[in-house]
C-alpha cells in the first residue's frame, strides 16, 4: 500500500492541485487529508469540493473546526479569525456537513492519521513540533501507533520514539525500523511555513517501510493574487513568497 498524505491546505486550490497531480505520479493507492482544508487562502470551498471527492480518509483540522462552528474562534489570532469568517461565508451546505462529520483521529492497522497531537483531549489540537513536544510521548509509548502522521505545524519535522527517549530525525526520505515509533509532521500544502516556498506531501509505501517528503512546485503569484483580490489580510499572501 502507498499512501499519499497531505494536509494544511488553507484555502490554496493552485498548491492542492499540484500536489494532486504529484501524489498520482508517484504511484498513491490512498490518498489522506490531515485537516485544515480551509484558513488564510482565498478558495476554502473549492478546496473542501476537491478533498471531499478524493480523499479516502479525511480528519479535521482546527481551522476547519472553527470554520464550522465547532470549535471557538477565540482559539487563534485576529486576523486568522477573519480568514475563518471569509470561508464560513462560502462553504456550501454539503461541505459544512462533510467537515462537521471529520474525526480528530483515523487508524488503519498500525498507523495513525491526526491533525494534531495523537494523544491528549481532541479540541486541544496540540502540536508536535519541537523535541519537548515528542519526548512528551516517550511515556505514552504502548499507546502510540508504530506510525504517526500529524500536520497542523506546517513544518516537516520527524521524530523516532522509543520508550526510553525520543529523537528528531531530518532527512527526505526514511526506512522505518523495527520496535521503535515515528511521528511525521507532513509540511503544508497552501502555507508551507520551513523557508522553503514549495508544497509538501508525504508518500508513505507499507510493503517498503518508507516515508518519502515530496516538494512541489505550484503557482505562489496566483495563489498570491487570488488572497490580494479577496476580503483577507495581505499578509497570507505575503508568507506565501517566504514560506514562512
């Protein structure tokens, strides 16, 4: 089984597409949505339209929970807040009914899929992003999947766990080993945030026991001019260009 994984869209239907069309180069079986489908981009429905009918397995994101009413607005900063107001205003019936019916969680055999944190109350969506955060799970080892895909940092962070330590580990591509855990950060589609202004997507292949990161390429100038034309804060399209 290869799956492809992608999450963090945000509103970015130039980098989702691209990022489509290279997970079926590579060869994907699966594809899988870590959430926050929508958020800062100018296209949160068009977006929602995509993942909806492709995806094999979606979760929700906290963008996409706050977007729906879900979760409160309080949770993010005010210009997040009027990005989230923009795509509330534009997500269809259908699509706020697919997002409202999102689990924080997937597993299929011994992975886990999960916008945030796979441990701790689901409305926290915690991150795992910094080496504190994944020693935090060296004590929860029984607990964890064998393998871990988490988005929500927009980084590409990896970590290797054990039930002694946890290591971050940084490398494109990796072979996974026997008796220990690993949670992936997957980057981000629409608003990558590691200095590098391409998308990210995963392909994780089962029978290899590989994690390979993949970095697109896409349109920044027009997914740029798409948020300069719309009612939301400039600075999502200045990040853009940054990939900050």
């Amino acid at each position: 089984m290869r799956y492809g994984i992608f999450s963090d869209t945000h509103g970015n239907s130039d980098a989702l597409m691209r990022c489509l069309d290279a997970l079926e180069s590579a060869g994907v079986d699966r594809l899988v949505c870590l959430g926050d489908t929508v958020g800062y981009g100018a296209e949160p429905n068009e977006c929602c339209d995509v993942v909806r009918n492709v995806a094999d397995v979606a979760v929700l994101g906290n963008h996409d929970a706050m977007a729906v009413g879900l979760l409160s607005l309080d949770h993010c900063h005010a210009q997040a807040q009027h990005a989230l107001e923009y795509a509330a205003a534009r997500i269809t019936p259908e699509n706020r009914s697919w997002i409202r019916g999102l689990e924080y969680r997937v597993t299929e055999g011994n992975v886990c899929f999960c916008h945030g944190s796979p441990l701790g109350a689901e409305d926290d969506f915690d991150y795992v992003f910094t080496l504190e955060k994944a020693a935090a799970l060296t004590g929860a080892f029984d607990s964890l999947n064998d393998v871990t895909f988490v988005g929500h940092s927009h980084l590409t962070t990896s970590y290797l766990i054990t039930p002694r330590l946890s290591l971050q580990v940084c490398a494109p591509r990796f072979r996974l080993r026997p008796g220990v855990k690993y949670v992936f950060n997957v980057g981000s589609v629409g608003q990558p945030r590691d200095r590098d202004t391409r998308s990210c997507v995963v392909v994780y292949d089962t029978e290899q026991s590989t994690v390979s990161y993949l970095r697109v390429e896409y349109d920044v100038e027009a997914a740029a001019s798409k948020i300069y034309a719309a009612d939301l804060p400039p600075a999502f399209a200045q990040r853009l260009y940054h990939g900050v």
